[in-house]
C-alpha cells in the first residue's frame, strides 16, 4: 500500500454516511480479501481508511495493512 495515496489512480467515490455527518469516500482497490480500500475525501488524516465486504457493514478506522 503507498504512503501517499494520491499515487492511486480513484477507482470509484461513494458516499458514507455516519450518524448525521456524510462522507466523501474514494476508493482505490479491492485487496485479496475482497475489501474495497480508499480514504476518505476531506479528512487531514492520512491513516483513516474505508474497507467494505459484501458481508459486513461499512466501517471506518485506522490504515489496513494490505500484504
């Protein structure tokens, strides 16, 4: 996974919605577990990151290590 991901071309941007508050997510690349993995638009942090499986709901948190 680069440090900076603005090395990653976007593959797609969904929004993701916590509580009231909406989100820009840009997602990148789905890894081999089948999680599609970006960052989120907006957000000074570069270690918050988005991951989504078809079986689990969306979710936020630190950078995912991606082997």
């Amino acid at each position: 996974w680069p440090e900076d991901a603005t090395e990653l071309s976007v593959c797609s941007v969904e929004h993701f919605i916590i509580g009231s508050r909406s989100y820009i997510i840009e997602l990148y690349r789905v890894d081999r577990c089948q999680r599609q993995l970006g960052r989120v638009q907006g957000v000074p942090q570069p270690d918050i990151w988005y991951a989504r499986r078809d079986s689990e709901r969306h979710t936020m948190g630190p950078r995912i290590p991606v082997a």
